[in-house]
C-alpha cells in the first residue's frame, strides 16, 4: 500500500466556533485568527493505492457553489484536488473508492460536480462509501443545528447515481482499512484506521481538527454532543497513545500528521511531520 497527501486549499470559519468555550486569549496562541475573526483552515485529503484499488477519503469542498456561498469561506491557496492527484501521476477517473467520514459540505462537497445544469459525480469510476445512520441522519430530517452543511446537492445525486455503498457498523473496508466511529461531531463520522507497514494511521476528520484541538475540552461549536465529543476523545486519546498511533489531520493548515503523549497537563502533542516523513 502507497498513501498520499491530497491538497485541495484553504478555507476560513470563525476561530470562536472551531473553539466553542475556549477563550480567544488561548486558542488564538495556536491558530491566529484575521481582522475578522476567521483562521485558516486545510482541505486535506489521503490518497490509498492499494494494487488496483485506489482510495480516497473525503473530497474537499468542490466548486459547485456560487460565489456567494464560497464568499462566506474566503477559499484560497493553490493546490487542487486535481493537480494534486495528478502531482502523484493520477486523475480522477482513476478513483475506485471514495470513503466519505461524513457528509458535511467541507467533507463531501467535491464528491458531485455540476456539468452544465446537471448533478453527476464528480469521480466516474468510484464506488461512494457512507454508512446508513449517517446518511439517514443527513438525508431523512436534518436537525436544525446541521441542516446548513448537509447540501442536498452534495448528497443525493450520489444516491441517484446508484454509486451509494453502505458500510455496516463493524464492518471493515478492506483488510488493512478498519473504520471507527465518534458521535459527537455528527452521528456515526467515520474514521479510518489504516496499518501501513507495521503503523496504524487514524484519519482524525473531525474529531481532531488540528494540533490546536487536542485539549479535551478544546471542542468546536459545532459539534451537536459537545460532551460525548469529549467522552470520545478522552478514551480515543489513551488508546492513541498507548498504541502510539499517527494521526492524519485534515484541517491543521500546517500539519499533515501528529502524535500524542501523557505530559503534566494531559495528554498532548509530541511531534508533528508530514506524511512523507514518517519513518519504517
């Protein structure tokens, strides 16, 4: 198995919304905020290349949305999901696999794309993986705190299409890719949990934001159970630790990759590197 960083740009949210309670006065020390409030924040995507199967996880945003709706988000940076593929000699076409951790629009929006008026997906070839809790949560009534980043134009054209798959709960996506689950964020996110040569490699989405969120407590305004997110990363933590495993981060705008340690104050960062890095 080969693994990949996937670059698609940068974004911007409210900094006292990726932070919830946290005072400014600590959380700007390790994410600085603009004249407006708002941080920089990655789309960062992992590439699996596994024989002839080729993964991807999540999608980046995409660029079907109006101006106005990306106005709001302040997208920058020059990396694509294409050029980034095509920096590791692939394209998209070449996709067998998306496996979507859940389907909020920073996550599943350049799973479609639109090509004239319609809606079709944007990888041709690739099989879309979600799980039915989530995709019912996300599908059938929406709650109101996360009815704006669940995009029915994101959502069910993949339904439509007949590229939908379900992962059971338990269930593995392949051999070497295992999948975990946190229900704070959202109901039922994926995380994969990839072992690569002898590591174990978990995809934090959103239950890690970045090397900013590690504190327990450090816990994003829009997580819709604040205090099972909690529960989950104090549990989630120890076990990272005591395995010492790498964690894949999707948002840090400067961190591909990080682990953990006990210190006086918790458990928090020891290092971080880029993917490439890490060592065999």
């Amino acid at each position: 198995m080969n693994l990949y960083t996937i670059d698609t740009g940068f974004f911007k949210l409210d900094g006292g919304a990726m932070f919830g309670v946290v005072p400014k006065s600590l959380w700007s020390r390790t994410n600085p905020p603009d004249a407006k409030n708002l941080c920089t924040w990655a789309t960062r995507l992992l590439l699996m290349e596994d024989g002839n199967q080729l993964t991807l996880i999540d999608t980046g945003l995409g660029d079907k949305q109006d101006a106005k709706f990306f106005g709001h988000y302040d997208l920058h940076g020059d990396a694509t999901l294409d050029s980034s593929l095509a920096k590791h000699g692939f394209h998209r076409d070449d996709i067998t696999d998306i496996i979507l951790t859940h389907l909020h629009f920073d996550h599943c929006g350049g799973a479609i794309k639109r090509e004239n008026e319609q809606l079709i997906p944007a990888f041709k070839n690739a099989k879309y993986w979600s799980n039915e809790k989530h995709w019912d949560w996300a599908t059938v009534d929406p709650n109101p705190r996360e009815r704006a980043s669940f995009l029915k134009e994101n959502i069910l054209p993949i339904q439509e299409s007949g590229q939908l798959n379900f992962l059971a709960e338990g269930q593995s996506f392949n051999e070497k890719v295992g999948i975990r689950y946190a229900n704070g964020h959202t109901e039922a996110m994926m995380l994969p949990q990839i072992q690569y040569k002898g590591k174990t490699i978990l995809y934090m989405a959103d239950l890690l934001p970045s090397v900013g969120h590690i504190p327990i407590p450090y816990v994003m305004s829009y997580d819709v159970r604040p205090l099972v997110t909690m529960d989950e990363r104090k549990d989630y933590w120890q076990e990272i630790v005591d395995n010492e495993y790498i964690l894949y981060l999707e948002h840090d705008p400067e961190h591909e990759c990080c682990t953990l340690q006990h210190t006086e104050k918790g458990i928090r960062l020891k290092e971080t590197f880029k993917l490439s890095e890490i060592y065999f």
